[in-house]
C-alpha cells in the first residue's frame, strides 16, 4: 500500500486542509500502519511529566556532601601518598650524596664539575647513538618498516599531544 | 538578568545555596527525562541526582548563551545513554512503575471526561513500555521533541547530532513505534480471540 503523502503528513505534523483530511481520514480507515502513525502521535501529544518523590533536593544536598567528603578524602590520601612517596625517592636519591653534604667547598666544586662533565658526555654518546642508528636503520629496515615506525611515533606524539589538550580544556572529570 | 541566571552565576562562585534552587527548579524535568529513559523510578532517582552531581561539577563549562535546562537534559540523556549502553544485557522491567510510590504523574485537574482520561492513560502507559524499544539516543529525541517541546535544533544540540540526523532519528523512532503499536494491537486482538474460545457462556 501507498502511504504517501500521509505518511509524510503524520511524521512532520504538517497543517492539512479539509480536502486534505478528508483523504487523510479514508487512508487511515483502511491503513493500519498509517493509523498506528496517527494513534502514537496522538499518545505522544499527551504525554505527562512524571514527577520524582519530595524531598529530591534534600537528598542531592545529602549526595552532593558526601561527595565532597569522598573527595575530600581522596585528595587528602592523595597528598600524603606523593609527599610520602616524593620523600622516598629524595632520600633514595640523595642518600649516597649525604656525606659529601659535609665535605669541603673543594670537594664539593670538583663533584658538581664531574657531575656537569657526565651529563654532556652522556648527551653526546646519545646523539652519537642516535646519528649512528638513523645512519644504519635503512640497511635492516624496508621502507615500509620505517614508514610502520615513523606512523607508531606519529600516532604516539598525535595521542599524547590529544591528552594535554583535552586535559587543559578539562575534559577530563574533575573533583567536586 | 532573571533569577535562573542569577543563580547559576551564584553557583558557579561556589553558592551551594543558589545550586540547590536550580536543583529545585528543573528536577521535575531531569527526573522526568531520566525516568522516560531508564524505565524505572528507583534508576530515574539515581540517574536524576547523578545527572545534578554532574552538573555541579561542569558547572564552570555551562556557556551562558545557551539554555540552562537544555544544559541540563542534555548531561542527563548523555548519562541514561550511557547507563542504558552498560546494562544492555540486563533484563528491563518497566512493570513495577508506580508500586512503590516513589514515582507519580501530575495529575491533569482541567481533565473534564474521566473515562478519556483512562483511555489516554492507557495510551501514555503503553506508550511508555513501547518506547524501551526504541534505540537509546533515538528515545532521547523523542523524551525531548514531545516531553519538552524541543525544536530539532535544540535536539541536536543536546545530543551533539546533526539537525539532520535529529529528523531522520525522529522519523525511524516514530515508524518504529507505529510498527510497535500495531503488534501490540495484533497480539492483544488475538489474546481476545483466544479468551472468547475458552469461555464458557454465563447463562
């Protein structure tokens, strides 16, 4: 069976005039489809809101306290659980250094010059290995396998560049 | 500046006050959205409230040009989506709607015909057990298209759609539910027959 133009008519609420109604009413007769259409909209036209329990923004002020005192918590343990940790590692760290604590100036000037000397060494081997590993990588790797390696660390800087920027628009949820 | 907006900005400086007469003002109709949703009024309670905890903690990303209710239904359909998504395979009941008097509708006082009244009752309730049918975000349409008298461009933005797609999802929803009704009729045409069969004459 042809629903048109009655379908149309029933979905978008259009405003027919009598002849129109007239033929709307005949097809709806022997339409059940059609009919069921009109019937819906018509249920759906009277439709009522359904109201919750009194009392509904007491019991949000109730929920909305013990929120905040879970997260009250939750950030509390928080802090402690990094200023804990945060020790550890700076006692871990700095143990072995305790003792020059009390040395010389002397001693103390030739270890930071040692330590400066180690931290540039340290980068140059790594851009040595670095050039060295670019220079040698095209003899093992096909260039698909490279066109894969450079794609891999693409998509990593695309998710993690994603991250920070959903992080600073606060997408993320946040405490309440 | 009206009062609504004058408490969201309240609320937004940290007025918990000013946050709980906004709560005051539209929980009729998060509740209502949620329970159209849901089905049920013990899940519609939770997800109202979660809806207005969610809402308290985005409250500083509310774009003041836009409608604070729009806002508003718009976090609560995107939880009761979301919900509804998580719970697919669980079974859906909406039989125990207004047992435990936690849930009522507001009773329509210029009604004149009584027994209208019912018939149209019957109509919305059945109407209510046919929409859990309907797809998740499809419902949320139609919940905010007759339920609040949404234009599809309010739609679309509260459900981050495209106005297209808004109409398009209405369509489906509608033949959807007509396809639905008529199957209901069927099968309660035929539960009439089968009962006449094995009836007894009275008299």
């Amino acid at each position: 069976m042809n629903h048109q133009p009655f379908e149309d008519w029933l979905l978008n609420e259009k405003l027919i005039d009598p002849k129109q109604k007239l033929d709307l009413d005949a097809h709806l007769r022997i339409c059940s489809y059609c009919s069921a259409l009109a019937e819906t909209g018509k249920a759906l036209r009277s439709v009522k809101i359904a109201a919750p329990a009194t009392g509904f923004t007491a019991r949000f002020q109730t929920h909305l306290a013990a929120r905040k005192l879970a997260e009250r918590r939750r950030r509390l343990w928080g802090a402690i659980l990094f200023t804990f940790g945060g020790l550890v590692m700076l006692a871990w760290i700095a143990g072995p250094y305790l003792s020059s604590f009390f040395a010389s100036p002397a001693t103390w000037i030739t270890s930071l010059i040692e330590w400066g000397v180690f931290l540039i060494t340290t980068l140059q081997a790594i851009a040595q290995a670095g050039s060295v590993m670019l220079r040698v990588m095209p003899s093992f790797l096909t260039p698909f396998g490279f066109m894969v390696l450079v794609s891999a660390f693409a998509g990593f800087g695309l998710l993690w560049t994603v991250s920070i920027w959903r992080f600073a628009r606060g997408d993320v949820p946040r405490g309440v | 500046m009206n009062d609504e907006l004058a408490w969201v900005l309240q609320a937004q400086q940290g007025n918990d006050e000013a946050f709980a007469k906004l709560v005051e003002e539209h929980q009729t109709h998060v509740y209502n959205l949620c329970y159209r949703m849901l089905g049920e009024p013990e899940a519609a309670e939770d997800a109202a409230q979660e809806t207005f905890l969610r809402a308290y903690q985005n409250l500083h990303r509310y774009d003041q040009s836009r409608s604070f209710a729009t806002w508003l239904l718009s976090i609560g359909a995107h939880y009761c989506i979301d919900r509804l998504r998580r719970r697919k395979l669980a079974v859906f009941s909406v039989d125990e709607e207004n047992d435990d008097g936690t849930s009522f509708e507001i009773a329509d006082a210029s009604s004149p015909d009584p027994e209208a009244e019912t018939v149209k009752h019957e109509e919305r309730d059945r109407l209510h057990i046919l929409l859990k049918d309907l797809d998740d975000t499809d419902r949320a349409a139609v919940i905010m298209r007759y339920w609040y008298d949404f234009s599809e461009i309010e739609i679309a933005e509260a459900l981050k759609l495209t106005v297209s797609a808004v109409k398009s999802r209405l369509h489906r929803a509608r033949r959807a539910l007509a396809g639905l009704w008529q199957e209901d009729e069927h099968s309660s045409a035929r539960a009439r027959t089968e009962r006449r069969i094995h009836e007894s004459p009275a008299f």
